[in-house]
C-alpha cells in the first residue's frame, strides 16, 4: 500500500507522496496510479517510466489504454490528433488522425502534417498512397510522372505460384501474369513501346 504524505481530510489513502528521492507519485484508494521521476517521465501504471509519457495497463485481454475524445464540436470544426515531430517544418514521422462531424472527411494519415500525405486510410476503408488524400477506390495510387523512380506500381520479379489462385498478378522476370476466375493463369502481350 502506498499512503501518500499529503492527503485530503477524511480521505488518507489519496493523495501525493515521495517514494524515492526526487521522485514524485499520485496515490488513489492506497494504490499508486501515477509517478515523475526526477528526469521528468511519466509513468501512469509503472514505476520505472522509460520514456516522457509511458502507460502500462497489465490487464489481461482486450483493453482500452487511452481515449482521446472530443465531445463538443460544432460540424464546422475539425479536430485532429498529431504524434511525431514538433518542430517547424513538421516534416517527419507524423501520424494523424483528423475528423470533423462529416463521415467523409475522417481519416488516419502518415506523412507531412499538411499535404501531400504518403498513406490515407479514409473512413471508408479506400487507402491512399502518395499524396491521394481523399481515395475513390479500395486501393488509389498517385499518378506517376516521367522521371524514373516515380511509377505508381512496381512488381518485383519471382517465381509464379504453384497453383493459379484467381485474381493473382504475378511477374515473373519476363512476363506479367493474371489468373482469372477459372483459376486460368493469362500472360499479357508482351509487346514494347
């Protein structure tokens, strides 16, 4: 049990102590909930926080750990949740979550905080990748352009599947393959241009 050295009247199981030197805990109900060590982390369910903000929930099974949520937004303002860099640019590692009270415009983003976005997931299932923020097709990838490196899909070659599974495309090396709803493997023209 962790009795806190500062408590409230008629409630000493609650309330803040030291339990090491420069070290500073929140207790509820005799529990430790809460500690900042002396370099500044956080721990919420530990004690040996090993990073700024560390939560630790040891309950078995499915469990929410942390909620986000904004219960009071007018249809006409977004709200996002950011993590990654902070400085200026913002111009690496974000993820992000945006919405606003319209279905459509809910999406989970990676990339540049502002655009162009390398991954859209829309809150319709679409994936968009490379600068497609608002994706109209299961999966919708950015145009390519004619410098090389810049093609919207590329196949790495391998070996083709044992048994044809319908809808496969497959490259081989030489040729590009698809398999049809009869489990047919085609070969499309290989002709150049």
């Amino acid at each position: 049990e962790a009795l806190p050295g500062i408590t409230f009247v008629g409630d000493t199981n609650n309330g803040i102590y030291a339990p090491a030197a420069d070290n500073v805990a929140i207790t509820t109900a005799g529990t430790e909930r809460m500690r900042i060590l002396s370099d500044g982390k956080v721990g919420i369910g530990t004690t040996a926080p090993a990073n700024k903000l560390q939560v630790v929930d040891a309950t078995a099974g499915f469990t929410t750990i942390a909620s986000f949520l904004s219960t009071a937004l007018p249809d006409s303002t977004a709200t996002k949740m950011v993590i990654g860099r902070s400085d200026a640019a913002q111009s690496s590692g974000l993820l992000t979550y945006y919405h606003n009270n319209s279905a459509s415009s809910r999406r989970f983003s990676m990339g540049n905080q502002e655009y162009p976005y390398s991954v859209v997931v829309a809150s319709t299932g679409n994936v968009g990748i490379g600068a497609v923020t608002s994706p109209t097709a299961a999966l919708h990838l950015k145009a390519g352009t004619a410098a090389a490196g810049t093609a919207p899909l590329k196949l790495t070659a391998g070996t083709n599947l044992t048994t044809p599974e319908a809808g496969a495309i497959e490259f081989d090396g030489t040729s590009l393959h698809y398999t049809d709803s009869t489990n047919t493997r085609r070969t499309l023209a290989n002709t150049s241009t």
